[in-house]
C-alpha cells in the first residue's frame, strides 16, 4: 500500500497564533482516510496544507510523491472546499464544462483520459439539473456540483472538505457508496468531517483535536485499542484518558485509556 | 484564456440586465448631455472626452466587483489548486469584457456621430478604437484594484478614488497647460489623460496622430494586468 499524503511536522500559524502544532500522518492510496475533529480543530488548514494553498511556518507535506502545491499535481488532486465553490449564475453544465476546459488546457494527455462531464454528472446524481442554475438548487445539491469538478479528469487524489454537511441520509450513504468504489479504484481519498458517525465508512481514521493528531489508526484497530463501539467514545476516551496528541501514526495503540483527568 | 472569456460571458447570458445597462447607460447619459446643452457647441467639446471616460467608468466597476465576488466565493482559490495559469486567468477576463467593450463603444459611437450629430475633422472610426482600448484598460484597472478591496462596499468605493481623480485631472475641465505645475505633471501619468488626448485630437485634426497615446495606453493595460497577476497568490495565510 502506497501513501498518497505524507505529512511531517507541520506547523501553521494564522494570524500569529499556532493552528497546526507539528502533525505527523499518512493517508493511504486506495483508502477513505476520515479527517475527524470538532469546529476550529484544524481540518480544513490542514486541507488547506495538503493542496499546497496554505503557507506553512515549517514541516513537509508529500503529494503523490512530490512537495504538496507542485504545478504537476494540480491535475492530479481533486479538491472540495466547504463551501461550494462554484458558480451562482451558471447551469450546473457550463459550471462543469468550464472546470473540464480549465483542466484540459495544457493537458499532455488526451482528453478522453479523464472522467468527462457526463460522468461526473452520474456520478453525484444531478442528471435531471444539468440545465439548472446553481442559485436555484438547494445547498445539498451544491455542494455536490462542487464535488462534481473534483471528479473531471480522473485525480489520483481527492480531498473533500466536509463533503456531506446538510445532505440527507440517504444521499449521504449513496456519496459514502461512491467514495467506496473511488477507494476500489485505487484513489486516495481523505474526508473530512466533524459528524463522528461517519467514522463507520471509513477504512482509517485521523482523530484531530486543537491542531494536533489524538489518533491515527485504521477505524477497527482505533475501536479496539480504545475498547469502545463508536468515533465518538474513542475520541473522549483518547482525549479524557490522556492518551496525548502525540502527533504521531500510530499513537491510538498507545493510548491506554488511563482516566487521569484533563489534558488541558 | 478562452475557456474563462467563455465563461464569464455564459454568466453574463444569464444576467441580461447587467448586459443591458453595461450597453444603455453610456448611450443614454451621452443623449442626455446632448439635451443638457441642446446639441450646441459645449457638446461638440465635451462629448468625445465622455467617451474616453464612460467605458473606462463601467468597466472598472463591472470588472472590480466581478473578480470580487470571484474571491469571496472561494471560486478562485479553487481555480488556483487547477492547472489554469494566472495570466491565463486575467487574461480571460479582459478578453470577456473586452469584447462587452467592443460592442459598448460601437454603440456610443455611432449614436454621437449619427443622431447626436458629433462632428468630427478625423475619422470617426479611430473614436471607436479609442474608446476599446480605454475600456479594455477599464478592465485592467478594475482587475488590478479588487486585489486591494475585501468587500463589496470597498470596491464599490475604489470608483470614485480612482477614476474620479483622473475625470478631473484629464484636461476636461480645465485645459491641462492651465493647470498648476504639480497637477499638470501628475495627469501625465494617469490613463485617461491619454484616452482623452485621443479623442480629442480625433475630434479635432484630420489626420490625428494618436498612435503614441493609444501605445501609453496599451502600456497602461499591459502593466496593470501584470501587478494583478502578481496579487493572485496560489498559497495564502
């Protein structure tokens, strides 16, 4: 198993505060790796660092095998913000053709290599709004046409900030589905998302809490080592037990739930 | 660059209104000039100016507030992480609003020279390659300038501070060789003097040699779009 994401002591700091205080993680390929943490616990600066748009005070972050923000990866590295990005005024159609155009341009390789809009378009269920205006879907249905332009062509990596906020449950367990089979196909995906129960349909879990990694282990082995049924109880147990953000791959194992009080 | 210029114009269809008043309000201010003061010898001086300075007016407005929202809505950041190069990007844009430009200045043109009765010694032709070069440069200047602005109210601000200044400096008012000194060496260096320059000589001379002006304000455009490429950061705080 190769790692898609390698991060190295990174440090951030935003506003002259420390956000990030020198994470260490993998995220596998061919994996859905969750990014789990409460609001402000550092996902999406972290995600941020990942695609190489976030300046870092120090630390590494490998891509795909090269530095994170390397002109070669932005055709590789799928990527959803937040908050839709994509735009109001158009069709869901010419908002995918022109993500499609813009990474098209330059391509070496030919076109038909990548996933088209047609796909994609299947892909996130909106066949019956490609003609729709973005303004005038709902919020769900936004946020997947912003998923939808991290489909065109095909990445080897995706990062999805906070994919499924707002969506209902059966749309949520259908893009779970999707993430599965992009997994099967050998994508690296890394999902974030601070709805704990989301922790079931992913292979691996990174447990993030104040900028620093409380956990980093596959879901079955964070539940085991914890002796607990669910994200939720793991993360209290690692962060009451004093199981310490050591920011280290691993760290779960050697978590003893100790019930020693508050770490801070 | 074609794929933005396509794009922002796919978002224009949807919007006709904004299409509309980018075409009509420059015509209907022109006509309403000409009424001001009955067609008479005031509106023969005053008019070729106005065409210098209407294009460069609602293209620096529509341009500034367009890539505004560009950045507030995460648009561009997203765009950014893609393989769409930052000239390719502003280059775009120009390209679109350009092209608006090109219809907004036939447009004016012909109704000053044909119903409004705009006689001109040059040929009437070079108004309307003046007055896309100045739009074009609208454009730039409006790129260049949301980079500086954080929200709408800011942008929207950044009109009056910028263009204003350089209405008022551009010989219009009062001939620049009466200008003090310091203001007269100050509207060397604004855009508009220059597009004004052009349209006047047009105006004026049978055979204008407008050529230099119309080259400062190629430099103009070319300069600003390359200090907004420099404000598009891929990696930000």
């Amino acid at each position: 198993m190769t790692d898609a994401v390698v991060v190295e002591g990174l440090v951030v700091r935003r506003g002259g505060r420390e956000v990030l205080h020198g994470l260490d993680l993998t995220v596998a390929a061919g994996r859905v790796t969750g990014l789990l943490g409460p609001s402000g616990s550092g996902k999406t600066t972290l995600l941020r660092a990942i695609l190489g748009v976030q300046i870092v005070a120090s630390g590494r972050v490998t891509v795909l095998g090269v530095a994170a923000g390397s002109p070669g990866l932005r055709r590789r590295v799928g990527y959803v913000t937040q908050a839709p990005s994509v735009y109001d005024d158009l069709t869901v159609e010419e908002n995918l053709r022109y993500f499609a155009r813009v990474l098209r341009a330059g391509a070496r390789r030919a076109a038909s290599d990548g996933a088209g809009v047609d796909d994609v378009v299947g892909r996130v269920g909106l066949g019956d709004h490609r003609d729709d205006l973005v303004r005038h879907l709902s919020g769900g249905q936004r946020s997947r046409v912003s998923l939808a332009t991290a489909l065109l062509g095909r990445p080897e990596l995706l990062v999805l900030d906070e994919p499924t906020v707002g969506l209902d449950p059966v749309l949520r367990a259908s893009l779970w589905d999707l993430f599965a089979e992009l997994a099967r196909d050998g994508v690296g995906l890394l999902v974030s998302s601070h709805v704990m129960d989301e922790a079931d349909r992913c292979d691996e879990l990174v447990l993030l809490r104040d900028g620093d990694v409380v956990a980093q282990d596959s879901t079955a082995g964070l539940l085991g080592s914890t002796g607990t049924t669910t994200a939720e109880a793991a993360f209290l147990a690692l962060v009451q037990g004093g199981g310490g953000p050591e920011g280290r791959p691993g760290a779960a194992r050697r978590a003893a739930p100790r019930h020693g009080g508050e770490r801070r | 660059m074609t794929a933005t210029a396509l794009r922002v114009w796919a978002q224009l269809r949807h919007d006709p209104r904004t299409v509309a008043l980018i075409f009509v309000v420059p015509c209907a201010l022109l006509a309403l000039l000409w009424w001001v003061y009955d067609g008479a010898g005031v509106f023969q001086q005053v008019a070729p100016a106005l065409l210098a300075l209407f294009p460069l007016l609602v293209m620096f407005l529509v341009t500034s507030v367009a890539t505004l929202r560009e950045r507030s809505s995460g648009t561009l950041e997203r765009l950014l992480t893609l393989p769409l190069s930052r000239p390719a990007f502003l280059g775009g844009y120009a390209l679109a609003f350009g092209g608006l430009a090109v219809v907004q200045a036939v447009l004016a043109t012909l109704l000053l020279v044909g119903p409004l009765g705009l006689e001109t010694v040059g040929p009437w032709g070079l108004l309307v390659l003046v007055a896309v070069v100045d739009a074009v440069l609208g454009t730039a200047l409006g790129l260049f300038v949301s980079a500086f602005a954080r929200s709408e109210f800011q942008a929207v601000q950044f009109m009056p501070a910028v263009v204003l200044p350089q209405f008022l400096l551009c010989g219009l008012l009062v001939p620049r060789d009466d200008m003090p000194a310091v203001l007269e060496a100050v509207s060397r260096v604004l855009p508009l003097t220059y597009a004004v320059d052009a349209t006047s000589k047009v105006a004026s001379e049978p055979s204008p040699a407008i050529g230099g002006d119309l080259l400062v304000m190629v430099g103009f455009v070319v300069g600003l779009l390359a200090l907004g490429a420099l404000t598009l950061r891929r990696r930000t705080g």
